[in-house]
C-alpha cells in the first residue's frame, strides 16, 4: 500500500467542516491517523461515537504533537487562542492550514504565531450547509464545490501542492488567489447574502403576530429559501462579518444603493426599469449553471 | 362514471401555472374539456404538443363561450384587458378565478368588468419554479402547498367550495382570507424575498468583470440560491411589484431598518446584537419545517 497523503492529521475543531473531513480522510486515506480536537466534551463524543477520529482530546497543544497536517476548522475568533496554544508543539516541516471563511483575518491571526519551521497554506473549502455540529458533516459535502487556497508570497509550492491533493481528495476544485481577493468575492456570493437573509427573517420575526403566523405558513414564495440561509450557525456568522468588515459593507453599500433605485422605480410606477433588471439577472443564473455551481 | 369537477375549463394563460393545473386536470379529472387561450402561436403550439388542451385559441372571447369554469393565469397587467374581452361571452353561472400574486390589484381589474351571472373567486395558488412557459408545468408542483383564495363578501360559498375542490385535487391545502391580508402576507413571503434577490443579483452583474467570473465561480455559498429566486419570469414579476406597491414598499421600509440596524452593528464591530440576532433567525427556519413548508 502506498504511503497515506498525511501520516496524523490534527483537525482543531470537529464541527460541520471538520469532522466532513474526517469522514472523507477514513473513506479515502485509511492509512491516515485522525486526532480530533473540541473544546466540549460533548463534540469530542459525538466525534468518538461517530468514528471519525483515533484519538480526541480538548487540548490543542497535545492535539498538534506529531502531526504531519494541522487543520484548524474553529470559528475565526478562536483563532487567535490557537495559534499561540499549538505554536511551541508544532513537528518541524508541518503543514498547517485552515478552512476559515476570511483569509486576511485568518492570516492576521495565524501567521505571526507560528514558527518558520511550519507551512502556512489558508485556504477555505467553499461548501456547507445550514446544519451545524459532527453529526451534520457528511464526505460528500464537498464534492464538485470550490476550494480557494489564499497562500502567502513565501508559502512552499510542496506544501501547497499537499493541501491542494488533500481536498482534492474530498472531489473540489481547487483554486488559488491572493486572501484580499478571496475575501471581496466571498463578501459578495456569501457573506452578503447570509447577511440579507439574517434581516429578512429577522423582519418577519418583528412582525405582528397574526401576520408572522401566516407568513410561516405561506412562507414557499421565496422566504423559505432565505430562512434556510439564516439557519447557519450564529458565532461563525458574527466571527465572519465582523472579520470582513471592510469587504461587506462595501459590498452592502452597493447592495443598498440598488435596492434603493428598485424602490424608487416601484414608487413611480417605472415598470421598464423594473422588467430589464429582472431581465438581466436570468443571464447570472444561466451562468452559474453553465458554470455547474446550480 | 361521476361527473367531472367542471365540464369545460377555460384557461386563460398557458404558462408555468395554467399549464400545470392543465396536467393535474388532465390526470384526475378526465371527463373535463380543457381549452386554452394564449396570446403567442408558440405557447398554443407548446400547449398542443404537450397534449393539455382539448382546444386552443388566441382569442379570450372564444375560450371562455360554454365554459363552467375560467381560469386566468395571465400576467396582472393583462387583466385589464382580458375582463371586457371576457365579460360578454361568459355562460351564466359560470365561475371565474384566478391566480395571480396580488390579489387587491386582481379584484379592482376584474370585478368590476363582469356581470352579475358569475360567480368570481379571487385565488392565490403559491406554488411555482423559477421557470415559465408550458414546457416548464407539472402537476406535482402544487403538492402540499398552500392555495389562498379571497373571495369577496358577496361571493358565494357553493363558488368557493367548488374552486376550493379544484386546488384540492391538485394536492393544495386551501386557506381563505381577506384579499388585503394575502397581500401583506405574500409582500413578505414572496415579494420582498424576489426584490431582494433580483437587487443582490444585479449588484453582482455590474462588478469590475474580474470580480464578476469569480462570483459566478465561486457561486455555492449562498449566492446561487438568490440567482435561482431572480431567474423567475421578468414580467410577472414588475406586474406583481407595481400592483402591491403599497405593501411591498412598507416591508421594504420594514427592512432596510432592519439591515441598517445589523450594518451598523457590523461597522462597530457589535458581535453580541449579531450573535443575537442571528440566532433568533434559527427559531423561525424550525417553525417553518413543523409547518411542513421547508
């Protein structure tokens, strides 16, 4: 049997993204060695009683010993805690990487912390679903989707190279641009519109309460798609807008700027204008289709 | 065998809807003779080919003569001009519904346009696809949905009972109300969600075209789900924003309270009303699967 892509794999945190991996990694490297790592003793059991992991433990310094692959897969704002926690422990040559939805942010808090005798490859499977927790992953959540690696100009090619055949593995394209660059398109195709989803059903929970009845039980129009989006996971959601403030609330502000123009044309009654957008906007779709991201 | 539900149905509007409640009568209601009406030769083509019509003509006046049951699925802003056309060739007693998204706009169009002989029941089927034309009709489509009729004070209730049977054959749940609530409800359910939608996919459509490939790319993290939403029929939809104007407008205002509320906390970097906002967001997802609407 050839030797396994990594020898002991270090996942810190075991949630929706974490612990998919580690379904992919017992599928496809069974050669591979899986320490999982939670701070609740609850997740830790979830992850022992699913089977995904050879060793569990809350401690990320014990977590990282020895491995060959650290994959941090926390919310964003443990990440400045990790880094110094797993940083003296690290095993020389180690690559760690991390599935982080901001790539600057995470680079921020990563990069100083860690030692030069380790490779830094942020990267960030684009996949998921509105479900949280290790029993909500599943292998197949990431096949045919987007990876985006965000390395750094000194970053290894090889280490590149490894992470890149890692969510390969997992069935995702994988792609490579610079974490600024990542974090303008995202605030777009994902930030934006879980943030315009969280208002949405948040104004209809506002709503009086005969009215917010109806709209739950009318609600296949449309609204239900929105309320699937702002199910997501709340920490990782206010970790991510508070992360890429600057990108979302350029994005927002162009967002709102069109809406207020749509506003305006419904006001005056400006059915041209209204019909040419619509218009426009089933060439995106057709895209995206060609595109096989429908 | 029993008699069928109606004799001979007139549909005015061939289209994702008509075209779908065409299949349903066709498989369960075998003795109904079903004539179409469209303005195109294409969509009478479509209809024909698609063996849903026992009868198809351009012409409104036509299809509706011995009707015992009319069916407008035309888009809002054709109605104007359908009533007159209608009014003189409809069979007494006969019944006329509809189906289009606002109901306040479809009453003041039709009512006053048709005699005192028929019998009118405004309806609401909210069901559909981002697609449109014929070809894009099923019969399932309906299944489990909620059908809102809006009968006015004066209709009669044998007239509603027997549209109320036909939405329940296609697999509906039947509710009544008043026409001004279904429009308040539905600007919240729907209208708004679509506006939404089309805004953020038309902000998207007018990035540099750098960040615009990358965005369709890079589509699967929430994004795809609004092109879907702003995929559905241009028409319909600037037919539907001008004719409920009012209510669309005010949760619109409702909204952007509501997003200027979360940018603000954003640009502050207030992760706590985040958090809480978000997380209050989950509660309604859940209420929306125990309604069976997910």
């Amino acid at each position: 049997m050839s030797a396994p892509l990594f020898e002991r794999v270090a996942l810190i945190g075991i949630g929706l993204i974490g612990s998919s991996l580690a379904r992919v990694l017992r599928r496809d490297s069974p050669g591979t060695t899986i320490v999982a790592c939670a701070r609740r003793a609850e997740t830790l059991e979830a992850a022992r009683r699913l089977g995904i992991a050879d060793a569990t433990t809350d401690d990320p310094a014990a977590a990282v010993r020895d491995a060959d692959l650290v994959v941090i897969a926390a919310p964003l704002s443990a990440y400045a805690e990790i880094g110094p926690r797993i940083a003296p422990h690290l095993r020389d040559g180690a690559i760690v990487t991390d599935v982080g939805s901001v790539k600057g942010a995470a680079i921020d808090a990563l990069q100083p912390t860690l030692p030069s005798h380790v490779h830094f490859v942020p990267g960030h499977p684009v996949a998921g679903t509105e479900h949280s927790g290790p029993e909500a992953g599943f292998a197949e959540m990431f096949r045919d989707r987007w990876c985006i690696l965000t390395p750094l100009p000194d970053t290894a090619p090889e280490a590149v190279a490894r992470v890149t055949a890692l969510w390969q593995l997992a069935g995702m394209r994988v792609a490579t641009m610079p974490a600024e660059h990542h974090d303008k398109v995202l605030a777009m195709t994902s930030h934006l519109p879980h943030l315009i989803a969280y208002t949405i059903v948040g104004t209809a929970t506002d709503l009086e309460d005969t009215l917010k009845s109806e709209v739950i039980a009318f609600s296949a129009g449309g609204f239900r798609d929105f309320t699937r989006i702002a199910a997501s996971d709340p920490v990782m959601w206010r970790d991510i807008f508070l992360a890429n403030r600057e990108a979302v609330l350029e994005m927002l502000q162009r967002f709102s700027e069109d809406l207020t123009a749509l506003q305006r044309a419904i006001r005056w009654g400006e059915g041209e204008t209204l019909e040419k957008r619509f218009a426009e906007t089933r060439a995106i779709r057709r895209s995206i289709i060609e595109a096989k991201q429908a």
